[in-house]
C-alpha cells in the first residue's frame, strides 16, 4: 500500500487499493466466496468478499480505524479463540451507550469543551484514558474519573427503585411537610431476581482514594499532580445546585450513576448523580402529589445504561402520561423494557420491535405449557389494530418506520394465523412465485415466511425454487434475497420440511457465513419442535460446525441462537452434558448464557407456571371478549 506524498486540489477523487494475499476460509477480512450466475447455462465465477465489520477492519487495513470515542473494558481471555468472542455487541453497544450516557449527563457545551481541551493539551502526543477523564471532569466541574471507573471496569449494570415518601421536617417537633421526597435505591441487576436493594454503611472514602497509585482508572501511573487535581474536581458540589442527601458508599455492587429526572412541569430534566445505595431528593412544592397529570420519569430520553423499577404510584402517573401522548417513542421504549426486563428476570419500529422481542420469550414459555393457541390468539389482539391502520401497500408520504413496521407486524400476524393476514399472504405469494406481481421489499420477509408456515408442501418447494431461479433482469440472485427465502423456510411447523431445511443448511447450496442464520431462524420462528430438532442436528454435527466456525463471532450465535430457546431442567442438564465433553473455547462464554438462560426459564416454570398458564388463558378470553365488542389496543399502545 502506498503513501500521498502531496494533497492535491479539492475536487472528486478515488482512493484505490490493490491487496495481496491469501484467501481462506476463515471468515476474517477478505474470504472466498462464488458467484452463480444462472441463465441459459449455469456459471460459477470465483470472488473475493468481505464483510468488513470494525474488527475485521482492523485486520485487513492495520492502518485504518473508526474515529469514534470508543471506552475500554478489560476481558480475561484463557484461551486464543477467545479473543474473536470479546468482539462482540458488549465491546461496542456497551461502550458507546456509556459515552451517550456521559454526554447527555454533562451536556452538550460541557462534553465539547472537555473533548476540546484533551485534543489541544495531547495533539502530537499520547494519551490515556485517564487523561480524557481529566479533562472533561475540568471542563464540568463533574468527577467523570470515578463515575467512567464504575462503568468501564465493573461488569453489568444497576437497577434503580424509585418511590415517592413525604419529606421529612427539619425539626421533629415541627408537623409533617406537605411536599414529596424522591427515593432512589440502587442494586446489581441480576436475572430472575428482584430488585434487592444493597446496603451500605456510612463510611466517606471515595473510589480515588483506594486506587494505588500504580492502579489509577486506565491501569497506569499516575502523577501527584494529577492525583492532587483529580481529589480536587470529585470534591466540587454539583454546578447546576441541585442539591440531595445520600448514605455514602462502601459497597462494591454499587455504581455512581449519572440521572436525567424529567419532572412533568419542567421544560428540562434535572441532573442528579446517585454516588451510594440510597438517595433522598426533595421535589419541588409545584410536585407536591403525582395528580391532575403530574408524573416523573427516570432516565429521560433513555440515556442511562440501567433499569428503573418504578413504585406503584409512579407507575401508573407514568402510564397515565404515556396514554395521553406525553412521551416521546425512546421513554415509550424505555419504560415497557425495563417493565418487561423486571418481570421477566407505538407506532414507531423500535418500540414494537423491542416490546415483540421481548415477548418472543414469553412465546417460548407459552409453548412449553401446552398454550401456543392462547398466545396466537394475543398476538393477532395486539397486532391486528396497528397492521390494519398501516395497510399491505407504502403510502406516499410515509415514513421508513411505517414500512419497516409494516413488515414486521406482519411477520408476527403470520406466526400467530390471522385468518385475514394469512389468506392476503398466500395470494401475494402466488402472484410472485408466478412472476404476475412482485412484491414490495418492505413485505416480502413476512410474506415469505407466512406461506413457509401456512402454505403446504407446495409453498415450501415453490420457496425453494425461488433460490434456483434468477431475479427477473439481473440473471442472478442477490444475497439479500436469498438469505430472505433461506430464514423464511425457518417458519414451516412441519417435521420433513424442518429437516430438510436443517440439511439444506449445512450443504453447499447456502454459504457457509449463512448457516447459522438459517439454523437460528428456524429455532426462532418454527415452534418447540423444531428447536429440538435443531438441538439434536448441532449436536451430530458439531464437529463440522466447530472446524467452520471455531475462533470467529459464528459459532457463539450459533450456541446462542440454538441453545437459549430451550426451558426444561432436562434441557438445561443436556446442555450441560453436552458442552462438559464437546469443548469449544471461542463459544465458552456464550455457552454459560445459554446455560444460564435454560435454567432461569426452567425454574419459573418450575415455581409459576400454573399462574403463567392461568394468565395466558385470560389473555386469550379477554382477547376473544374485546374484539367481539369491537374494542381495540391501538389507543393504549400509540399514544
């Protein structure tokens, strides 16, 4: 590769790079792949791809990189395959969201300050991250170094329980005050726990203090200058005046935790910092009771890397609000995820995506139980409304989340077996399969995978002869479209067609990259049957999966994906069985979550299953009730 030497005039140019070396297998970097190009005779042309994700990036082209704020985590690897399994969505989803969080706390004037000064007093220099602290700690008057600390070297994440409680008078002789207190308690969230508040007792020594000096944030030496400076800026009160009571903190399962509180009668939310196991905030008079439309929101605009377990009153001021229209889509999506994550262990696409997520795994429960008929007939309540008001065909006008909406609810009405949908998705299906009328891209997914589930043996091969025969003027089919059809067939319910999907899967005919794709849609989408089956596949043919996919990302969904969907204590022991004498260390950790997931399942059913039945049940007679009065969800789920 070579080097400029000399800019030249401003104007439209083209970088050019030529590459030399050796293609494999491996699925890192460039790799190879062929080209089918099917017309009058079928051809194969030898290719080189690349996915090109930040880490193998950074394997291709050593020179290059992301120019984004990225925060550091340190990961114990025992094994060399470990080391791809670290690149993954916690490395990059985590440290970004944590950089959001930071930035939205101090704010924006503040954030670009501090990243101004770091960049002037380190240009043609080194740096650490500690030196990145200092100075956005110095442009806010905040403690950024110990509150990052928290966050970029402690494992998971708090859980906030918040109650209101009358403020106490400064004297007690004197009568209770008529205005309210905010009570914040903080805890480790831990799966199929509840929210346990931690206690900690009183004791002021900050996290600073206890780091050796050849132990500071980022693990190097840090001056006494420095040191002397950093005391200084954690001592400095909150700018902004807000000013609350708190226990001190000695426990090691506590974060300092940066707060936006929104309170309804404020233009700007408040910005509080949660340093100990429990907080008192006083409200303002104007908050005196959560009536006459009042509410408060933790976590405005969903910022903060935390859960927020809200009291009963505040719950209902918050859903009160939501029905009015008063929150935006992110707290919309923020408070039915964190409600869902607390129990569990719109109109806009990202809140119906997360909240129909999350509810696949109530699906995967419902299953096991014996119900799948009851949590159909749910679905089809909760989605017939939204689908309906979008309609099958774009609107002129519309926007991208109305079409990504459109598909997904569809999708899902598929599984469940609206009538209407499904008899609509067949038709479609039939006048593209015949070449009259292509479908809409924003739809094809869904119809694709309603005809692989209600369509027959006729659908299913006709599915099938999509994948051989060429896009109409292109002569060749593209990857999108052929991934589309490969996680559709995902959706048959019939044991052939699940085996000759998990075959097809594994054959040449599909790339080996999109193997585990088309294995994990089927234990997605095609029902407890066809999980098992797909278990018992992994399983007689994990030795060829691990020489394909051993030390790359691939192997970890494919566990994942396979793994998690299962929910018996006899699932979670062969699990265990399995993986003690069919070893994989590039998939270690994601083994012990999809261990970890199989025996929380297996132990609510085990303690609730009887009340889980008992409410799938109601939701399907309260279901069949509201749509024989022609009542509809709509209102309450877009606001």
């Amino acid at each position: 590769m070579g080097t400029c030497t000399s800019l030249s005039q401003k104007g439209t140019g083209c970088l050019c790079l030529n590459y030399r070396g050796q293609l494999s297998d491996r699925l890192r970097g460039f790799y190879r792949s062929v080209q089918r190009c099917r017309g009058a005779a079928t051809s194969e042309t030898p290719c080189a791809l690349t996915m090109l994700c930040p880490t193998e990036a950074r394997r291709l082209l050593p020179c290059w990189d992301e120019p984004q704020l990225k925060a550091t985590f340190q990961i114990d690897v025992g094994h060399p395959d470990e080391i791809d399994e670290t690149f993954d969505a916690i490395s990059y989803s985590k440290g970004a969201a944590v950089i959001r969080m930071l930035h939205a706390w101090l704010g924006e004037p503040a954030f670009r300050r501090g990243l101004q000064q770091y960049l002037r007093r380190h240009s043609y220099g080194n740096a650490s991250t500690a030196d990145l602290w200092l100075a956005l700690s110095e442009a806010s008057g905040q403690p950024v170094q110990q509150v990052m600390h928290d966050w970029i070297r402690r494992k998971g994440f708090p859980v906030i329980s918040a109650s209101l409680e009358p403020l106490p008078p400064p004297d007690s002789s004197q009568e209770a005050s008529t205005r309210l207190q905010l009570r914040l308690r903080q805890s480790r969230f831990r799966s199929g726990q509840g929210p346990a508040v931690a206690t900690a007792s009183v004791g002021v020594q900050t996290e600073l203090e206890k780091l050796d000096e050849t132990e500071q944030l980022d693990g190097t030496a840090v001056s006494g200058e420095r040191q002397a400076k950093m005391a200084r800026i954690s001592q400095n009160p909150v700018p902004d005046g807000n000013k609350f009571v708190s226990q001190h903190r000695s426990c090691s399962d506590l974060w300092r935790v940066p707060l936006l509180v929104q309170l309804s009668n404020e233009p700007e939310p408040r910005r509080l910092l949660l340093e100990s196991a429990e907080l008192a905030y006083p409200l303002p008079p104007s908050l005196s009771q959560l009536t006459d439309g009042h509410w408060l929101k933790l976590n405005w605009q969903c910022v903060g890397v935390f859960r927020v377990d809200y009291s009963d009153q505040m719950l209902d001021a918050l859903v009160s609000a939501l029905k009015r229209g008063k929150l935006g889509r992110r707290d919309r999506f923020n408070l039915q995820s964190d409600l869902f994550a607390l129990v569990a262990y719109g109109k806009y696409f990202t809140v119906w995506s997360d909240l129909l997520a999350n509810l696949s795994s109530v699906q995967v429960l419902a299953e096991q139980l014996g119900l799948t008929a009851a949590w159909h007939a749910f679905l089809s309540y909760l989605c017939w409304p939204a689908f309906q008001r979008l309609g099958w065909d774009f609107k002129p006008g519309e926007s991208h989340d109305a079409g990504l909406l459109r598909g997904l609810l569809l999708t899902y009405l598929g599984q469940a077996g609206h009538a209407e949908v499904v008899a609509e998705a067949l038709a479609r299906f039939d006048r593209h399969a015949s070449g009259q009328c292509r479908l809409e891209p924003d739809i094809r997914a869904g119809v694709y995978a309603t005809a692989a589930r209600h369509g027959g043996a006729a659908a299913f091969d006709r599915l099938l002869a999509l994948l051989d025969s060429p896009a109409r003027g292109n002569g060749f089919i593209s990857s999108e479209e052929e991934l589309r059809i490969l996680r559709a067939l995902g959706n048959t319910e019939d044991t052939d067609q699940i085996k000759r999907v998990l075959e097809l899967s594994i054959s040449p005919r599909v790339r080996q990259q999109d193997t585990p794709s088309v294995i994990c849609s089927l234990c997605a989408c095609g029902g407890l049957k066809a999980r098992r089956l797909a278990w018992q596949f992994v399983k007689s043919r994990w030795p060829v999966l691990v020489s394909r996919y051993s030390g790359v990302f691939l192997l970890q969904r494919l566990v994942l994906g396979v793994c998690s969907g299962l929910c018996s204590a006899e699932d979670a022991e062969d699990l265990r069985q399995f993986f003690a004498t069919n070893s994989a260390p590039s998939a270690a950790r994601a083994v012990k979550q999809a261990l970890e997931t199989v025996q929380l399942r297996a132990r609510l059913l085990s303690q609730d299953g009887h009340l889980i039945a008992q409410y799938l049940a109601g939701l399907r007679a309260a279901a069949r009730d509201d749509c024989s009065d022609g009542q509809s969800t709509e209102a309450d789920l877009l606001p």
